[in-house]
C-alpha cells in the first residue's frame, strides 16, 4: 500500500464511536468507489440495530419477517444462551437478498467495523446477489419481503382457524423434508405477491375441486385385459418431495397444501445460499479488502482505522491447519477469498504455470474476468474452474479417503504436479449438494393397491442414510397420510427396503 | 439512493412468539426440568429464574442426512506430513485430530445438552402449575413488592428536577455572607471614615480619593462572590420505603424418621416454599426456622434439613416443645407475626399424639397467625392426624390436609390465601 501524499484530502473520522454522519460519510465513499470498479448492485438500505434484534433476525433464518414456529424459538435460546455467555460473537452483519438490499449492521461496532461491513455486505454481497445466475434464476429479489409477509399473514390465519396446534404439527413435518423441498433442475416461476394473492384462492379451489389422479376410482374397463403392468404414478421419478406432496397427498386440506407450498418456498429462496457459500463470501470479502484499500490509498482514511480493519479481516480470512484444535474444515471465507485475489493476480500478472492451466483468462481484464466467474458458477463449478496448483500450495491442500472396508485411512493426492487435478476435483464434489445430500425422490405411488408412497434413495460412494430416518418417514407420513416406504438402491443395482411407515388410520376415521 | 434506517428503537421482541411457542412444545421437559431445579434450591430463593437443562435429542429437527460409512474422500488443509499414498490409522471416533468438517457435521451437533435460561414469571408459572394455584392466587404471589417513595430531608446530590430552590438560594445567601463579611466590615470602617474625612476636609481631597478608590475595590471583591454555586445546591432526597414493613417469622416442622422418604420430603419441600412465598408478599421481613425431629428434635439450617438422613421412631412433641423454646426465646415480644408449618407422614408414637394436641392448641396456637399441618400419605390417617382434628373446630388458624401429590397443597392455604387477598 503505497500512499498517496501528495494532494492533501480530507480525512474520513477515525473516532471508534459511530455516528450516523460518520456512517453516512464512509458509506458515500464506499459507493462512489465501487461504483469506479464497475460493481453492480442494487440499492442499499443500512439499518442500524442492537444485538437482541440480532439475535432475533437470526432466529428468523436472517429475514426481517417470517412466520412462528417453534423452532425459530429454540435457536433464539440457543443463540442467546451462547452470546451472553461470551461463546460466541454475533455476526457483525446479516444482509438480506432484497431489492433494496437491505444490511443490518449491529450497534456495539465501532466504526471501523461499520465501514467493513458496508462494504462486506451492502457492496460484496449485494451485487454477487444481483449477480450470480443462481440468485437470478431462483430467487425475487424484488417480490421476497412481500411474500414472506404473505406467508406469515396467512399461517396466522391458519392458526386461528384450524389452531396453533395443527399448524404446527403441519410445520415440522414439513420443516423435516424442507431440503428435498427444492427444485434442483427445473426453474420456478418468479415469486410475486399479486399473482400469489390471486392465484391462491383460485388454486387452493380447484386443487380441490379437481379429480384428484389418485381418487381416479372409475371402474377402469381394460380393453386388453392381459395388461402386464400398470402406468407408473409418477411416470418419473420426483425429486422435489414438498412438491409432490402439495400436489399430490390426497388427504390435506387446501390450506395444508398452501402452507407446505410456503415451506417448499422458503426453502427454494434459501437453495442458492447453501451453493454458493465460498463464492459469495470470497467475493464480499474481496470486495470490502478492496474497496477500503482503495480508500486508504487515496488517503481517506487514517492508520488507525486501517490497523483495525486489517486485524479484522484477517481473522476473517484464516485457515487453520488439519491438526490445530480451531480447525473445522476449510473456512469458506479464506478459500473464497483466496481464490477471487489469485483470479486477479492471473489476470494481472500470469506465471507461466498459469499461463498453462488457465490459458483463458491469464493476461485478461480482470473485472471483465470477475463479471463472468462471479456470474456464471456456483461453488462446485467454481472450484473446478478456478483452483489454481498456487492455491492448493498455499493452503497445502492434501485428500484423505476414507473407506470403511479398509483399515488404514489414505492419502490419496496432495498438493504436487500428480495431484492437482485429482485434490481438486475431490474439493469441487465437497462443495456439491447432489453428493453433500443424500438423494432421495419420489419412486412410486401404489394407485390400485393401498395407495402406499415410495421413495427411493440412491446411495453415493456407499454412503448409508444417517441421522433420524425414522422420524423424517413419520412426518412423510404424516403428510402422504398413508403409509410410506423408504428404499435403498445400491450402486450395484439392487434395492433394500430401509423403512415402512405405517400410517393406516384415515383423518376421517380417526376423527369419530 | 441509500437510506440509513435507525431501527433500535422498533419493537423488540420479535421472537417471544417463538419462544413461547417453543416453552409450550416442550411443557413436559422444561416441568421435569423445573421439578429438578426445584431440589436444588433453598426454599428462599424462589425470585430468580432458573437455568433449564433439556436433553438436546427430545428437540432434535430430523432431517435425511449421510450416515458415517461408506467411501467419503475429503481435502484438509496444512499438510505438514503426507505423500500422496501413505497409509494413516485411523484416528480414534470422535477424537479430535484431523477429522474435518465432513463426517463432523454429518454427526449432527454432538450431544450437549440444550440449555437456556427461564425468567422468573416463566419459573413460577411453572411452579405454580404443579400447586394447582387458583389464578388470583397466582398473580396475588407473583407480584413484587410495591415501594412507595418518601422525602427524607435534603442531599447535596441528585437530578436537576429535584433541586430545592428555596433550600439552595438559602445556602447560597449564607455563602456569600460568609465569604463576603470580612470585606464588608472593613467597607463599613472605609465608610465611615470617608464621611469624616469628607465632612473635615471636603470631597476632592486626596485622602478621600484614595478612600474612595478603596471602597471601589472592595465592593469589586464582594461582587465577585458568586451569586449561586454548584456547591450550593441542594436536592430533595426522596427514597424508595417498601410498603409492608412488618416482619414475620415461619417455622418448618419437618418428621425425618426412616419412614419420610426422599419423594416426601420433595412434596414437603412444596409446601414450605409456597408458604415462604406467600410471606415474603406480605411481610418485608422474613425469619425461617428449620426444626426436623425424630425422636429428638434439633433445630438445623436448611441444607442439613432437606438433605441429612436420620432414621428411628418418631416423637412429634419434641419438635413442638422446642419450636415453643424458640418461640418464647426470640419471637415472644409482640412484633413477630409467626406461621407454622409441620409436616410429616403421620407416624408418630401412639402416647405422643395427644400430648402433641396440647402442647398445640395451649402453647402454640395462641401465638401463632397460622399454623399448617400437612400429613404426606397415601394410606390410612394416622393418630396424630385424628388428634388433630379435634383442635381444627376450636381454632381458625389451624389448618391439615392430607397429601398424595404436590397439588393437593394447596388447599391448606386456602383459608390464608382467601383471608388476605380476596
């Protein structure tokens, strides 16, 4: 960091209290140098708050608004448990993929931190949201505050009608397959609360009204009475289970089939997030790294502040070793990091070994090239693309396999010539929600016989489903409201009934 | 367009819906959670919340989740050691060491316990539940003392809308005439001296000039007294009085032969904090006396009296001798309102009881604003429980009940509670 000294500037405050005029100040010269970097984004809304609102906006998965349930509950004890013990320190921010982007920064920041912040999030963030293909294609920036205020509005009134009890009962069930709630593939029509509002009613009637595929008793006279098998139901398998589910089950209510919409919604805003996790801090963290360089090299700003901000930021961005008792994984904010700053030495300073592996974008603009990764990848892809061997070095990146039949743990590649690709391409499938999540779809439904649900898991790499299958197949069974099975199909082919759910009683019966 | 929004001052709490949604899901593990706190407190300690303990596998969120087994290949990072191909043992389950974030978190999040904090409206409401008080009761207890605030005199400190004028201008007036008297005199001296020398040698003689600029001076001096100074001020003094200022004094009788056991104790141990609680809204100012029998009564502190073992007959006049020492020692002159409560299963030696009748209705009664026997027992009434009957016609202040859960307790307050709150 080389000053500039010649032209005497104004220097920005460098009190550790925060003033709204010192926010507003650094705020205006954090926007007017990212707009000189070309970053594009939408406006940015600053809401100051204390950590008790914190710690609220956490409860709520981070969204100002949301509907009640009692989990958003036990994570605020928890959080509040943890905070006030002095285990763990808020978030400085929490930003919210809104138009306008709207960025919470806490009260207890000194100023410095409220600088980095702005930067982090109402800059970084806010335009890898406005960005990034994931984000366009899936989620509304412009329509999710409605909808969620839609969405909380109309569980209230679903409590009062049908009780809190029953609505919350829905909620869990529908809360344990939230992330097989999302579609992966298929794009969802924009979210927009108008449209919502009208087409609810008309949906919720004629969801009802229709013939229900699965009440398609008509005596079916078969013209070929030597048929061998039956249409599938579904004729292909369905990945996203709450989808099926609000359209399918056939015993909810039209207001169940709204709220597991609701759920599936909520999910599918927060699907991008949880796939884009090193990019999008990488690229904040890129940003505000630059963005206040770029401050204090027009000498806006005084030593003081800098000395803050970088200890900060480099706590931020540290990667502790395989053996260090801190170590839980590779910290997504310093591999993001890394990766964005390294991107731009390639363009602006090329080694031949990268001129080698990254040919494309070696000797290019380098906002140019950031436009196109930060747009067009998300972290698998990204870590495919991107992972330089300088990189791997840096961060003496080795791989371990584990494989259960065999007794000793190996190391099957590290950083050298022979093991690049391979620790890469093993870092990318870490980063892929298809291996990261067990697969599990909708198989079958039984349409003739006792109208019985099937998943079908398919197994990664021989990777048994953990955790509580048992309850997760009550509340689908609870939703399907028959009884539901849950197989296994190995890699070699063969399928192993795991678990059968049964759930005989009809609401009807159980009701008299 | 940016906007920087102030949002401190909205509401803030956001989440109480959800954390009463969550206290009302888990009703049954936090009242467990309750009942074992309760064992672990003094029966005085019950304006405090209570750190609750649930195990964190009844409020798990199940999910579909990778199970550990199978092929999993991971990158770590700060290789210091390995070549690709070497052969590591595997570290011991759930050590620490090299085991990442992958099989990590796909064990969920360990099996801590969850942990939160209850306040103490959420604490009595639950114990509260367990007595089955009736509402009015509730908020009768719940209630924290009321203070009134009283003047009492003047302080030299305190907020500017306190400051008594008339109190400070007084001070100040002193001030001045104290800081000024000295120069005032010599100024009446200068005075009259300057009247003789005017009256012998005219007015514009030197001598009356320099007089004159004397005189000026001086008054320059008094002048510079400040009128009113910050030590001059002085405040009202208003303090906070406790509106009950009587004081009360609560026996708990307590039969600690081999036949009370632990669960009795704990009901036992409901009845003595339901009374101290009902005290402590009443009276400003609360003695316990612990006394426990067997066949030899003894007065002890409360660790030792919830929590020693004795075993042996039983001779419940011991008790109700030494609890009449006690009262006729320190309690006899009048100012102490006094409340006894006894509890026992009812077992006592056969000779004993009626000796007990007496020394009740004649000695202690008479002195007593209440007194509450409490027989813990699920079989027959015992002879101390029929002895006892015969004093519950003659006096108002004796009340007995017989308990087989905590919720039973209540009614034998319901004379004390109906007298002083309805």
């Amino acid at each position: 960091m080389k000053r500039a000294t010649s032209k005497k500037v104004k220097q920005l405050p460098a009190t550790s209290e925060w003033t709204f005029e010192a926010i507003d100040a650094y705020h205006t010269e954090i926007a007017r140098v990212a707009a000189n970097f070309g970053l594009d984004s939408y406006p940015a809304q600053i809401e100051l708050i204390t950590s008790e609102q914190m710690m609220d906006a956490y409860a709520s998965v981070g969204m100002p608004v949301n509907y009640h349930h009692w989990s958003f509950g036990k994570h605020f004890l928890s959080t509040e448990k943890s905070y006030r013990r002095g285990q763990m320190g808020l978030a400085y921010e929490i930003v919210i993929n809104s138009n306008p982007c709207i960025a919470y920064l806490m009260e207890e920041n000194t100023l410095t931190m409220q600088a980095l912040v702005i930067a982090h999030a109402a800059y970084g963030h806010n335009s890898f949201f406005k960005g990034n293909y994931l984000f366009r294609t899936w989620t509304n920036a412009d329509a999710i505050i409605d909808y969620l205020v839609f969405a909380r509005n109309y569980i209230a009134q679903c409590e009062e009608r049908h009780g809190e009890e029953e609505v919350e009962l829905l909620l869990d069930s529908c809360h344990a397959l939230m992330n097989l709630g999302v579609d992966r593939y298929k794009r969802p029509p924009k979210l927009s609360l108008a449209k919502e509002k009208l087409r609810q009613a008309e949906r919720t009637e004629y969801l009802q009204s229709q013939v229900n595929e699965l009440w398609r008793t008509l005596p079916v006279h078969d013209a070929k009475p030597g048929k061998v098998s039956a249409p599938r139901f579904p004729p292909e398998p369905e990945e996203n289970l709450l989808y099926f589910v609000e359209k399918h089950a056939p015993l909810l209510e039209p207001w169940q089939r709204e709220v597991v919409r609701i759920v599936r919604k909520v999910a599918q805003y927060f699907f991008p997030q949880r796939q884009t996790q090193v990019m999008n801090e990488g690229w904040a963290c890129f940003w505000h790294y630059t963005l206040i360089n770029k401050l204090y090299d027009e000498g806006l700003l005084a030593d003081s502040f800098m000395l803050e901000f970088l200890q900060s930021h480099t706590n931020v961005v540290y990667q502790p070793s395989y053996n260090d008792r801190w170590y839980s994984g590779i910290n997504p904010y310093a591999l993001g990091f890394a990766m964005w700053q390294d991107i731009k030495r390639i363009c602006e300073d090329p080694t031949e070994e990268d001129r080698a592996w990254f040919p494309d974008i070696a000797g290019s603009d380098w906002r140019e090239t950031f436009d196109f990764a930060m747009k067009n990848f998300k972290d698998e892809s990204f870590v495919a693309q991107y992972l330089s061997p300088k990189i791997m070095r840096d961060f003496r990146m080795f791989a371990i396999l584990d494989d259960e039949h065999e007794a000793k743990l190996k190391v099957s590649a590290i950083h050298d010539e022979t093991g690049y690709r391979r620790v890469r391409e093993i870092l990318s499938d870490q980063y892929n929600l298809g291996s990261r999540e067990p697969n599990i779809q909708v198989w079958n439904v039984d349409l003739r016989g006792d109208r019985s649900l099937t998943l079908r898991h398919q197994q990664y790499r021989k990777r048994p489903l953990g955790g509580s299958i048992d309850e997760v197949m009550k509340h689908m069974a609870r939703l399907w409201g028959f009884t539901v099975r849950l197989e296994t199909q190995h890699e070699d082919g063969t399928v192993e009934l795991v678990q059968e759910t049964r759930l005989e009683k009809r609401r009807g019966q159980a009701e008299n | 367009m940016t906007r920087i929004i102030d949002r401190r001052f909205d509401s803030k709490n956001k989440s109480a819906v959800n954390r009463q949604r969550f206290m009302r899901r888990f009703k049954q593990q936090i009242r467990r959670a309750v009942n074992d706190a309760i064992q672990d407190r003094s029966i005085r300690d019950l304006d405090n919340g209570e750190q609750i303990t649930i195990p964190s596998k009844d409020l798990s969120e199940p999910q579909f989740q990778h199970g550990r087994g199978g092929i999993w290949e991971q990158v770590f990072s700060g290789n210091d050691q390995f070549a690709s191909g070497d052969l590591i043992n595997r570290p011991p389950s759930g050590g620490g060491g090299g085991r990442g974030q992958g099989k990590a978190s796909n064990e969920g999040e360990g099996e801590d316990d969850f942990v939160f904090h209850l306040s103490r409206e959420e604490f009595l409401d639950i114990f509260f539940d367990d007595l089955a008080l009736p509402n009015l009761v509730r908020t009768q207890l719940a209630r924290i003392t009321d203070y009134k605030t009283q003047r009492a005199g003047f302080k030299s400190d305190g907020s500017p809308a306190n400051i008594n004028i008339v109190r400070s201008m007084r001070g100040a007036l002193g001030r001045r005439l104290a800081l000024g008297s000295p120069f005032s005199a010599r100024l009446r001296e200068l005075q009259k001296e300057l009247e003789r020398v005017i009256e012998e040698s005219g007015e514009d003689c030197e001598e009356a000039l320099k007089l004159k600029d004397e005189i000026g001076r001086l008054r320059a001096k008094i002048e510079a007294i400040p009128f009113i100074d910050s030590f001059d001020l002085r405040y009202n003094n208003r303090i906070r009085v406790p509106k009950p200022t009587t004081q009360a004094v609560m026996f708990c009788v307590m039969d600690v032969s081999g036949s009370m056991d632990e669960e009795k104790k704990a009901t036992a141990k409901r009845f003595f904090m339901l009374l101290y609680l009902f005290l402590t809204r009443t009276y400003e100012h609360i003695d316990v006396v612990f006394i426990r029998h067997h066949t030899v009564a003894k007065e002890v502190d409360e660790e030792e009296f919830f929590h020693s073992r004795e075993s042996g007959g039983t001779v419940v006049s011991s008790a109700l001798k030494l609890m009449h020492e006690v009262i006729a020692e320190r309690y006899a002159h009048g100012t102490w309102n006094i409340y006894g409560a006894q509890a026992s299963d009812g077992d006592n030696w056969d000779n004993d009881s009626p000796i007990c009748r007496e020394l009740l209705g004649a000695q202690i009664l008479p002195w007593c604003q209440y007194f509450a026997y409490i027989e813990i027992t699920p079989g027959e009434p015992q002879n101390l429980w029929r002895e006892y009957e015969k004093l519950s016609g003659e006096h108002k202040n004796f009340a007995m009940q017989r308990i087989e859960e905590p919720a039973d307790i209540y009614p034998v307050f319901r004379e004390l509670f109906k007298k002083n709150f309805v």
